[in-house]
C-alpha cells in the first residue's frame, strides 16, 4: 500500500499549462477520485504518476521514497484505462499471468495467484475466453486482475468506465469500491462524470485548469463547495444577493427569515432542492412558473420572481405547468454563502 505525494507538480505543452504547481496527498488504502472537464489535465496528472510522462517541475513521493527518476516497471503503480491492452491471442488466464511469468514465479504460486484473481474479478467460467469472446465489463476485470496480480499498491484507473453502458458502468463502479475496500489498495479514479466520483470516493479532488480547485471528502465538495466555480462545477446552481439584518435576509426579490447573523453584502447559493414551492400562502415569495421539466423522479421548474430566474427541483407529487402562480421559501439550513 502506497500513500501518494504530489508537491509542486507543474507540467506544460508547447508553452501552454496543463498542470499548475498541484499539492495533493492521496492517503494509502483510499479511493480518491480525480475529477474535472475535459481537457483539465487529469490523464496528464494520472500519466505523471504512472512514469508515462515526466512532470517538469515537482515531486512524486510513494510513501516516503521519491519516485520522479523511477521508470514505471519499478513503480508498483499500474494504469488502466480504455485502451484495454490485453493480448488479444492469450485467453484470460494467460492475460491474468502473464505478468507473474515475465517475473519468473514458479508455477504453482502463478496457478494460486491466477485463480485467486479470477475468483475475486467474478471472472470464473471465463478463464479459457479471449478477449474478443468478453464484455466490456469482463474486459475491465481482466485488466484490473492483470494489474492486481503482480502486486501493485497503487491502481491509477482513467475514466476505465465511460465507454460502458449505463447498468454496466453502475455493476463495474460498485463492483470496484468492494474491491478496494477487500484490498485496501490505494486507488486514483479519473473521471469527468460527477455523478461517479461523488458515489464512488473517499475523496474527490476538483481539478480545472491545471489547478486542484478543491480537495474533499464527496459530501463536502457537493454540500460545502469553496467557491462559486466548484459549486456550478456540480451543477445548476442559484445565488441570491443580499443584506441580513435582525433575522431578515433582503433581497432584490423580497424578505426571507433566516438564522444567519447580521452581515451586509452576502451572497447566498442555493440548490434547486433548497428551494421549496409551499401551499400554504403567507410571509413567502411568490413566482411564475416559465419551465417544466419532467425528470422521472423529479420535476425541474425555471420560476420567475421579478426579473430573476430560480432554478427548483420538487420532488412532491403535485405537479405545476407553466404559467402556474407559485409560493416559495429558500431553505437556509445548509445553504452555503460566499
Ligand atoms: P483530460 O484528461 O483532463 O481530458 P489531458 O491531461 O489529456 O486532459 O490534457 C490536458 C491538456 O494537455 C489538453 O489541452 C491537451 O490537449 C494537452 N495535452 C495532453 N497531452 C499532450 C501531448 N502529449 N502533447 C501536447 N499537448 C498535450
Ligand atoms: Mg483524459
């Protein structure tokens, strides 16, 4: 098991930055999750780590042993992604060994280790199989028992689910934290889908720009989101302007009770879930309902109060249409403010 630490990482192409002076520790035995756009430096970070390409300025420590000069058959870190390099004219049990053979270990340690693996990836009944007799997900399975077979400490996994279908992808991301959890070998997951990384991580590591933007458990980055950047990262997103005196947050478009102490100039971010369409009339805004869009296990309205627009997601069973009056209250409990 590996602890990762990345000081000062900084790598560009042709002049322009890709990554930018990174610090980031991945802790042994985690499931951390690099997610950000497309373009944000993620493979380049992840092929960093791996010894595919070399980082201009920075250090890459496993544990405590600096690895920057270290060629990647020595790393002990193993990258798998969508290109899935298995050997097209070995079966599976062949795949799995092969790397056990290159180090000359005796045949029946590579039989055990090979049928360990085999039993662990749920691949058993697929060993005589080629990779063209497999499904995407066996695939996957085959390349991670491949990795896992010669011992590494660290699974460097780059967006090894995105060309799955949707139930597979689901079976493979929860397929792989059982995994880790039975390991406990440290995993650093790219991937662009939010969705995934706030399912799947320990940690999730917000990476735009070149630059880890913010470095936190799911809950945290999803819930408690440092800037406005990292909050519409995970998307749609309200922000209500503001003055709070004695309990009353004032508005361009009107006065909600709130707790929060006085302060002028605050600027509060509101999920489509923390605002709430009311029955009941009384001391709360109300709206025009401009967008309806039916989700399967909610509704998302587009609400119109005054000149600005409120995203609301309702997962009540009453339904409203465009041109719906409606009564809203914003719901202060967790919402976070800048
Ligand atoms: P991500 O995986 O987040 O989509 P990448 O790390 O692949 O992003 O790429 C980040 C940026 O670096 C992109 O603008 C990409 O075009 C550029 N880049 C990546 N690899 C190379 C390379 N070998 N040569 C030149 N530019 C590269
Ligand atoms: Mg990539």
């Amino acid at each position: 098991m590996a602890r990762i630490n990345l000081k000062n990482i900084s790598k560009s192409y042709d002049q322009k930055c890709v990554l930018n002076n990174i610090n980031m520790i991945i802790e042994e035995g985690t499931f951390t999750v690099l997610l950000g756009p497309s373009g944000s430096g993620k493979t380049t970070l992840l092929h960093g780590i791996a010894g595919i390409v070399n980082f201009d300025s920075g250090e890459i420590h496993f544990n405590e042993q600096l690895m920057n000069h270290i060629s990647i058959d020595k790393r002990n870190a193993v990258l798998v992604d969508q290109n899935l390099l298995l050997f097209p004219h070995m079966n599976v049990k062949d795949n799995i060994a092969f790397g056990l053979k290159m180090r000359k270990v005796n045949k029946i340690e590579i039989e055990r280790k090979v049928d360990e693996l085999l039993k662990l990836l749920e691949l058993n009944g697929h060993e005589n199989k080629y990779p063209n007799e497999l499904s995407g997900g066996q695939m996957q399975r085959v390349a991670i028992a491949r990795a896992l077979a010669i011992g590494v400490e660290v699974l460097l996994l780059d967006e090894p689910f995105s060309k799955l279908d949707i139930v597979l992808r689901k079976n493979m991301q929860e397929f792989v934290r059982n995994l880790q959890q039975t390991l406990k070998v440290t995993i650093l997951m790219v991937t662009h889908d939010q969705e995934e990384a706030l399912s799947i991580a320990d940690k999730v590591a917000l990476l735009m720009n070149g630059e880890i933007k913010q470095y936190d458990t799911p809950h945290c980055i999803y819930e408690k989101p440092i800037s406005k950047e990292v909050a519409d990262f995970f998307g749609v997103r309200n922000y209500i302007k503001g003055n709070i005196i004695n309990g009353n947050f004032s508005t361009d478009i009107g006065i909600f009770k709130t707790k929060v102490l006085n302060q002028q100039n605050i600027t509060f971010m509101f999920r489509p879930e923390e605002i709430e369409i009311v029955s009941e009339q009384g001391p709360y805004i109300t709206g025009v309902v401009t967008k309806r869009i039916y989700s399967g296990d909610k509704i998302v309205y587009t609400i119109k109060v005054q000149h600005t627009e409120l995203v609301v997601s309702s997962f009540t069973y009453k339904d409203y249409q465009v041109g719906d009056d409606v009564t809203l209250t914003l719901l202060f409990d967790n919402a976070v403010y800048f």
